[in-house]
C-alpha cells in the first residue's frame, strides 16, 4: 500500500508502474485440466444457449451463445470437450455465461481452422465475426453501433491501473506486430487516423508503429480512456461522447497476428502480483484458472485473503480462486488478509481530499452525503453522479475510510436498473 | 485442501488506502496543539493545566454520554471531542472556573456537534459556538484583565485589544512583534504563545492536516484591513499587532479550518478566508467586540456552503454501466 504522503500541502499522487529498462520474458503457465471461458450474457442466454455440455471443441474455436451473428462470445484456447455450462453473476449482478472445457489429454491441440480462410480476406465483418474474444479484448462493434462515426482510432499502450505493466510490454517489446495489428486496422475499418497512447518513456519505440504518438503522465488516474478522450483527443474527436475506439495495445499486436498467421492468439498476457508485492508477467492461456497461477508459483492462500483481478484501484475481488483469466484481465493480484483495507460506515469529516483528487471535478464530499442517504435520483440530477469516470481515486483518500466508490457504483447501477425496468414497463 | 473450501475476503475496489484516518489527524492536531499550550500553563502554572484536562476530559465524557443515548456507536476514538475540548480550553483564561468548562465543552460537543449529527454534520466551529454562548453568558468571566488579577508578569499584563480599541495605536507601543510572539501578552491559555502557534500552524499546513488557503489568507485578510484601517486613521493599531494578539492566530490555524465547516474548493478557500481576516478586523476597530475572531469565523461557517459553490463544472457524462 502506499502511504499517505508526509508533505499533505500538495494534491494527493499517484504513478503508474513503469516497466523495467529491460523486463523479465514472461512465465509460461499451462492450465491444469480445465479451462472456463465466462461469456458476456446480459439476457441470460444461458438457457437457450446452442451450446452443450459434451460438445467437442476444438482450439480456437469461437464459442458462441446463440447462432445469432451479435452473440457475445470467447475463443477456446485448448480443445477439449464442455462439462459444464452455468449461470456466473459477477459484481451489480454483471451476468455471464460460464463455459467450462475439459482439455483433452494430450498436449497435442486439435486446432479450429476456420479463421484461416477468413483471414486472407480481411475485413471488419471478419474480424466483429471471430476475433472479439482475442486477448485485449477488442470491441469491433464500436465501428457498427450507431451515433457518431467512429474517426480515430486510440491503441492505449498505457496501463490501466497502477501495478500492470501488461500493455507497456506489448509497446516496449512487440513494437512491430502492433504496427502490423494498427496497419490491419487501417485497412478494414478504413481510418487513418491512428494514435498510440503510451507513458512517456516509451514515447521513443512507439514512434515506429506508424501511428501518431501521444503520452500521458505518470500520475494515476491519466492513462483513463475518458481523461484520454477528454485532454489527448480533445481536438481529435468531439468529446460529448463516440468518434473514438479505444483498443488495447495487447488486443491490436493480436490482431495483427491473427491475420498475419490465420491463428488467433489465445494466451493472455498479464501481471500477477504476489502477496510480497512481487510482479511476474505471466503468460497463460484464456480460462486458465487463478489457481493455476497461483499454484506455478507457490503463492499459498489462506482464509480471508483477497484476490483480485485487475488493479488495485480499480480491481474486482473474487469469491473463489478458480476464477478464470479473461481476455481483458491485465492484473492479478493477491492481497495477505493483513494487508487489507478496513471501511467503515462513517461520516464524511469534510476533509476535501477527495474533492482534491477527483479527475473529474466532482464535489465528492456532497455526493457522498447524498449517497450514504441514499438519495440517489438527486445524486444524478444535483451531484454529478454520473460524471464520474470510476477510478476509485476518492476512496483511496478518504479519511473517514467511507467506501465510496462502492456507494457510487451502487448508486450508478440501481439506477441503470430502475431506467431499465421503466422501459420494459411500458 | 481444495482451494475452494478456502473464504476468500471480498470487498469493493479500491484495495487500497493512503492510511490516513480521522484519529490520526485528531492525534496531530493535539500533539500540535501542545506548542502552544504547554507555554501557556507555564505561563499561567496548574490552573491552566487544570482547565485544559477539564475541558479535554469532559468534551470526552459528553460525547460518550451522547453516544451511549442516542444508541450510536462509541464514537471518542475519532479523537474529535477531544480536539474540541482542547480547543476551548486555549481560547479560556487560565482562570475559568471548572464549571464554565463542563458548560463550554458541553455546548461545544452536544450543542456545536451532536445535535446536528456528529462529527462532519456541524454547521459551526463547535468550540467557538461554546465559547461565544459561554461569552455571551458569563461575559465577566472572560475578562481577561481581571482574570489575571492575581498574576504577577514582567509584561503589561493588560488585554492588548482593549487597550487598543479604547486608547488607540499608540497605548499599545510598547507590544512588539516580538514580544507578542514570545507570548509577552495576556490571553487564553493557548492563544498568546505567537511562535509556538506558528510552528503548529505550519505543521499542519505541510502536513495537509489543515487548508492552507485557509490560514493564509485569513491571516492575509487580517494583515490588509488592519493595513487599510491604519491607513485611514492613524489611530488604529497597525497589522502587526493585530496579527499576533487576541485569538488571530489561533483562529487562523486551528478555529477556522475545521474541516465540517469550511469550504473544499479552491477559491472558495480564499474568500473565506480572507472574509474572516477582514471581519475580525472590523469587528475589533470598528464593532462592539474587543476580539473579533470567534464571530468572523461563526459568520464565515454560516457562508461557507454558499460560498463553496463557487467552483469550476465538473467534466461531461463519465462511465455508466449500460
Ligand atoms: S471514482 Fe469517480 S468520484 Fe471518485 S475520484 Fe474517481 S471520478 Fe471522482
Ligand atoms: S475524503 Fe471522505 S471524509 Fe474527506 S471529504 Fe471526501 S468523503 Fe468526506
């Protein structure tokens, strides 16, 4: 944890981790016997899913809910057979289908074909088709959704949250399949206006992706898409609120495989950090457990420890340490039941520190009266509810350790829910 | 052991804390005041030893009673009722009379905090609320000329407001600057030692335990009427002394940056401030008041949600979950 820093006069800072002169290559970790692919499944397809349990499948294979061509869905990253198929719901009631694959025995994989063809054309109808669950996970339909049209494209080579430095590897040592990905990306979706996103002391290697090179500083919350939006691309796109599609530059260096090859790219890359703050880069396959990670390197877990995926600021902590490795889970991290911070349902001492470090210029200190009230309508309509950008920077500060970031995304989601439930009323 | 069986902990993001809390900026805060209060009961022997851990003990045990009668959890631990009563007891004189202290930490904790419901809800400074209604009350006891009738100093033992607002600029030659700051003045146990309140005024400013827009620029405001005045007629006591006597520098560091009931903003810090400078300074030259601290920074509390208002919008739509 870092502490609260003696000289107060001055805002409240925090850096990102900048990966090393010369980072360590990655632990391969294989997956033990099974691997689960948790599918996006807000109408709960799960049901009617096409898929079934004894169903071979094969590596690379796209994995999809229903037959229809706007299915969300994951690539199996080893063949084996499904023996499972359930219902995951994840933090506010975020719903899943969890698919589980027992990998076959042996190391040979059977490998799904079906992309090779497509890749000697390639084309976004291809890409939207079968490279969604790539690792990075890249969202093509940003390019088909309606509203504003999308005229640059942002490849964040800038770690999301403080303690990855998954995507400064793919900038610092796969320079040249990113360039090859922002090429491919150029030619399908037909923009060129193309912008690397990097911290600045890598400023220097990106320049040879070919794209426009912009940095963000060090100090956490600015490699955020919406800060990216709101002070890098402000005169690129209008900032109100689409014209810009974000990928990450794991997501873009895989595409640029995929059609390079005609093999998707199936092993995420990620930075575990261990209870002793130690930091690997692990190199996994998509659906392997945390466990299994957790297990290649020895890092024991006991009763109230926390396990969360992605960082520390922004993270998710999970129940159980079978947790699957996502397509877009940059960080793993273990954190010693000692280590973990005590909240508290407290007042808000109207310290201000949070009003200090909100990115997005938000009067935390009323908002938060508003919410621990439970007054969410005039939280959104009086407080700004939904200016805020999530980057849990205000709860970090707090001193009366009041969650409150929990009590903004709560709030957030009853009310999503409440409009939800309106328009299906009428 | 299957890894299943073991109970993870799950909270919400974030997962980690600066590790700051309001009983370690209650601790710092006392500790700090000390600075100034430990010069003033070797200025003014036990007695003011004995107002400030009346003051400091009751402030407690009021909290504790209100806690135990509303049901609420026990909330002393957050160091607030004690900081309170470590307040008051700096603005008394040495000679306040132990039941006027179990009166002024009540009306400070139960009147100033607990009814408008707790720590972070009070509208006021509650030791400055206590303070005025004790003042208003049992005005005699806050004579600080008589208070120290049976003292003997090596200074004018004196009021220097009164002197001034009575007699002008000139009775009050012979206070220095540096007399003043070395505490050569009559005063409240915490209020008069000028260098030691401006070591624990800096402290807490590098620390960030106070706004420092706050303290500069009440004290900025204090320095520019008090100029402004000096300028208009030269019977009026010049900035320096005004600085450095009555409850200015207390005021600045410790009375009006409570945190519940100033602003958080930037230029709102400023105003208020530099208004509480400003109309300590009125009241003093030209109000009923000998001081005017406590009511500057009861007025400046009143307007503070007004004018907190004044900052920049915040940014366009952020994430929703849709
Ligand atoms: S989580 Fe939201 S409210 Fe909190 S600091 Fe970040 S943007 Fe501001
Ligand atoms: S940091 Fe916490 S206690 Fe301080 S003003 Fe913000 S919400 Fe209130």
């Amino acid at each position: 944890m870092i502490k609260r820093a003696f000289f107060g006069i001055l805002k409240p800072k925090l850096h990102y981790k900048q990966i090393d002169e010369a980072p360590a290559q990655p632990t391969s970790v294989r997956a033990s016997q099974k691997i689960t692919l948790y599918i996006d499944d807000p109408d709960q397809n799960t049901e009617a899913s096409v898929l079934k349990v004894g169903d071979p499948v094969k590596s690379g294979q796209k994995i999809a809910l229903t037959a229809k061509a706007d299915s969300s869905y994951l690539l199996a990253s080893r063949s084996g057979r499904i023996s499972n198929i359930a219902l995951f719901v994840g933090i506010f009631g975020k719903k899943f289908t969890a698919v589980t694959i027992d990998m076959d025995a042996d190391a040979a994989q059977i490998m799904d074909d079906v992309f090779k063809s497509a890749s000697q054309t390639p084309s976004l109808e291809n890409a939207r088709a079968m490279l969604a669950g790539l690792p990075g996970k890249p969202d093509f339909n940003v390019f088909l959704s309606g509203g504003h049209p999308v005229k640059t494209i942002a490849v964040l080579g800038a770690d999301s949250d403080l303690l990855s430095i998954t995507r400064q590897y793919f900038v610092k040592n796969n320079i040249i399949s990113i360039k090859t990905g922002i090429d491919l990306l150029r030619k399908i979706t037909g923009i060129h206006n193309v912008i690397l996103i990097v911290p600045h002391h890598l400023a220097q290697v990106a320049g040879s992706s070919g794209a426009t090179v912009k940095t963000v500083d060090s100090e956490y919350p600015s490699a955020h898409p919406h800060l990216i939006r709101q002070h890098i691309l402000s005169s690129e796109a209008p900032i109100s609120g689409a014209g810009v599609a974000f990928f990450s530059a794991e997501a873009v260096s895989a595409i640029g495989a995929a059609f390079n090859t005609g093999k998707p790219p199936l092993e995420k890359l990620l930075s575990f950090i261990s209870k002793d703050g130690t930091r690997r880069l692990v190199s996994v396959p998509i659906g392997t457990s945390a466990q299994d990670i957790l297990n290649e390197f020895n890092e024991k877990i006991k009763d109230g420890d926390q396990l969360i995926v992605g960082g520390p600021l922004t993270g998710i902590s999970v129940y159980a340490s079978d947790y699957p490795v996502l397509p877009d889970t940059d960080t793993l991290m273990v954190l010693s039941k000692k280590k973990i911070v005590e909240r508290e349902e407290s007042a808000c001492v109207n310290c201000g520190e949070c009003v200090r470090v909100c990115p997005s210029g938000i009067q935390v200190n009323l908002l938060v009266r508003c919410l621990e009230a439970r007054k969410f309508q005039e939280a959104s309509d009086r407080y700004d509810l939904f200016s805020c950008i999530e980057c849990g920077f205000c709860s970090y500060v707090c001193e009366s350790r009041i969650p409150v970031f929990q009590h903004i995304n709560l709030a957030k989601y009853t009310l999503e829910h409440m409009k939800e439930a309106e328009k299906n009323n009428v | 052991m299957s890894s299943n069986t073991i109970k993870l902990t799950v909270s919400h993001a974030p997962f980690w804390h600066n590790g700051s809390s309001t009983a370690s900026k209650s601790r710092n805060i006392l500790l700090d005041s000390l600075f100034a209060v430990v010069p003033g009961c070797y200025q003014y022997g036990r007695a003011a030893a004995g107002v400030v851990t009346i003051a400091v003990a009751s402030a407690i045990i009021w909290e504790l009673l209100i806690n135990f009668l509303s049901r609420r959890s026990i909330s002393v631990g957050d160091g607030n009722a004690a900081v309170i009563g470590m307040m008051l007891a700096m603005l008394m004189p040495a000679t306040t009379p132990w039941w006027a202290v179990v009166t002024g930490t009540f009306l400070a904790v139960v009147i100033g905090k607990e009814i408008f419901g707790g720590i972070g809800a009070n509208p006021f400074n509650p030791a400055v609320l206590g303070m005025a209604i004790l003042m208003l009350g049992w005005p005699f006891l806050f004579d600080f000329n008589a208070s120290v009738l049976n003292y003997a100093f090596d200074f004018k033992a004196i009021y220097p407001l009164v002197l001034s607002k009575s007699f002008g600029a000139h009775a009050v030659d012979s206070f220095t600057v540096m007399e003043l700051l070395k505490g050569h003045q009559i005063g409240g146990i915490g209020a008069t030692f000028g260098i030691g309140l401006i070591i624990a005024g800096v402290y807490l400013m590098i620390r960030g335990y106070i706004r420092w827009e706050i303290s500069i620029f009440f004290l900025a405001g204090v320095f520019a009427t008090a100029l402004f005045f000096k300028w208009l007629n030269p019977f009026y006591a010049g900035p320096g002394f005004h600085l450095f006597t009555g409850y200015t520098l207390i005021g600045a560091f410790f009375l009006a940056t409570e945190d519940a009931s100033s602003p958080v903003n930037f230029i709102p810090m400023l105003i208020y401030g530099f208004l509480g400078g400003l109309l300590t300074v009125m009241i003093r030259n030209i109000g009923v008041h000998i001081d005017g601290v406590l009511y500057a920074v009861l007025i400046i509390n009143l307007v503070h949600p007004l004018v907190d208002k004044i900052r920049p919008k915040a940014m366009g739509k952020g994430v929703s979950h849709e």
